[in-house]
C-alpha cells in the first residue's frame, strides 16, 4: 500500500500483514491506515517536557495549583508552596480543569468514562501493525483494550472486563489463548459532548486558556505545535474557534 493510503483489507492482505500469528475464522477483513501508530505516552510525555525545558521553559513537578484569581491584569496561582505570578495561564489539567477554569468564567462540560486495559507476558515479536485494541509494545508485552464504562470515578478493575477484553482479543488472534496476561488496569477518559476537544480562551479574563481532551496522545502533535502557537500569540485564534465550550451553548448558538 502507498504510504498514506486509507482502506479496506481482505483477510488474505491481513495475513500478509501479521505473517507470524494466526488470525481467527471470525476475521473476515480490516481497514488499514499508513498513518497510525503507537507511541509509549510516558516516553511521549517526557520528550515534550524535555523539548520544553530546552526552549527555556521550567517544569515544577508534583506541585498541585489550588485555585487561580485574577489580580491586576495579572493571573495568581496558589500552590502549597506559595503564590506564582503570570500574564497567561493554560489550564490543561484533565478531569481538575474544570474546577480551574470555572472562575475564570469557563465552563467545561464533559463526563468521565473508564477504560480497562489488560497487559500481557513479554512474547517475540507477533504483531508488526497496532490496532486500535490490540497493540504490542516496544517492551514486547502486549496490550489489550479498552472497555468504554460510565461508573463515575471509579478506577477499579473488574473480572467481568478481563475476562471479555481477553475473549475478544483470542477471537481475533488465537494464539494469544497461550499468553499470560499479567496486568489489569484502568484509567477515567475525559469526554466532551461531542468526543471532540475543548479548546476555550477566557473572553472574561483575557490571557487564561483551558484545553481538555480525551485522545490527548493521538492530539498531542497538534497540541505542541498547532494549538501552542496560537496560546502564545502567533496564528489565529479564527480556526481554532469552533472548539470552544460555547459550542454546547444551545441558546447562544
Ligand atoms: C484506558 C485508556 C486508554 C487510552 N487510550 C488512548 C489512546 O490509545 N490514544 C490516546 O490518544 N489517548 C488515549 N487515552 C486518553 C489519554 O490518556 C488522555 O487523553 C490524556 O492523558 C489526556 O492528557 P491531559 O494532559 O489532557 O490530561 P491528564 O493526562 O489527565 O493530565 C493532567 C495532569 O494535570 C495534573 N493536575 C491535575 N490537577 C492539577 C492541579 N490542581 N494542579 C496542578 N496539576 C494538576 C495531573 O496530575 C496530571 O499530571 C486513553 C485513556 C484511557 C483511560
């Protein structure tokens, strides 16, 4: 396929593509795109942190924002440690952004849903192509998942997923029937209305920006570049209007 080609597979093309494992007779065909991969977010995360700090930024790690008030054109972050002082602030703190925003006059709809994620024994190299549910690592292992749960915040883990998520992945890739799974764990995804994400920027306090998102991996290229020159004042704000929260404002639209 060409490099940036999108389409259907039939299982044989399938085959060719994951010539060292099985696939399941349920396995009639796939859609394939040249575009997606798999990044290790942690790996992802401290590459961005790293390319901030050599663009001069500073990182305080574990240091908790307990609230932001507007002073003087200026914006007041209260830490435990004391107060810091900026002329822009972009509230990016996942599902606490809400809290955060909400006095700077934004308002973030969304709700949490959870995902469980089973992980697999390290095993030789089986599946060259990740798919949206079935991936191996760098690391080798295997991850499987997730499952989609309206539970609130509850981040526990249940039998009844494993036991599904496993069920499903064997249908598709039955030789995994003979992989340990060796861990279990979920995460809460922060998800808008319309899935999409919230970029807001305070019309009330100019200066204060929130940007919440499920997919933020997926999205975090257009976050570092796209989204963080338009935060810092180059390029137009225009184009990236249509995500703002106002969007769910019946009556103002
Ligand atoms: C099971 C599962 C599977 C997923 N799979 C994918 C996938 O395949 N691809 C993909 O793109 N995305 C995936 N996601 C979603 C992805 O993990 C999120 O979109 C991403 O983590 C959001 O990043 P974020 O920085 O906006 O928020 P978070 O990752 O929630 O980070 C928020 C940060 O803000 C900090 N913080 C919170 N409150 C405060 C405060 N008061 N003061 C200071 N700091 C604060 C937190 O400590 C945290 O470090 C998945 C999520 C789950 C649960």
């Amino acid at each position: 396929m060409e490099r940036t080609e999108i389409g259907m597979l039939s299982r044989r093309e399938l085959e060719h593509l994951y010539p060292g494992i099985r696939l399941g007779k349920d396995v009639t065909g796939g859609a394939f795109s040249a575009l997606d991969g798999h990044v290790n977010p942690l790996r992802l995360l401290m590459a961005l942190q790293q390319g901030f700090v050599d663009a001069g930024g500073t990182v305080h790690r574990g240091r908790r924002v307990d609230g932001i008030e507007v002073c003087g054109g200026q914006f007041r972050l209260h830490l435990k440690t004391g107060v810091v002082h900026a002329a822009r602030v972009v509230i990016a703190a996942g599902e606490a952004s809400r809290v955060l925003a909400e006095p700077l006059g934004m308002t973030l709809p969304f709700t949490l849903q959870r995902g469980q994620i089973l992980v697999t024994e390290r095993v030789g190299p089986v599946l060259p192509y990740p798919s949206d549910r079935i991936r191996q690592t760098a690391g080798s292992t295997i991850m499987i998942g997730g499952t989609k749960e309206n539970v609130g915040r509850d981040t526990g883990t249940t039998a009844g997923a494993a036991a599904s998520l496993a069920a499903r992945a064997i249908r598709v890739f039955p030789d995994l029937a003979r992989v340990s799974a060796v861990r279990q764990w979920s995460g809460r995804r922060v998800i808008t209305p319309d899935i999409a994400p919230i970029y807001e920027r305070s019309s009330r306090f100019p200066g204060a920006y929130a940007c919440i998102c499920h997919s933020g991996v997926t999205l975090a290229a257009y976050h570092a570049r796209g989204l963080a020159k338009r935060i810092a004042g180059y390029g137009s704000w225009d184009d990236v209007q249509q995500f703002s929260a106002r969007r769910f404002n019946v009556q103002a639209a």
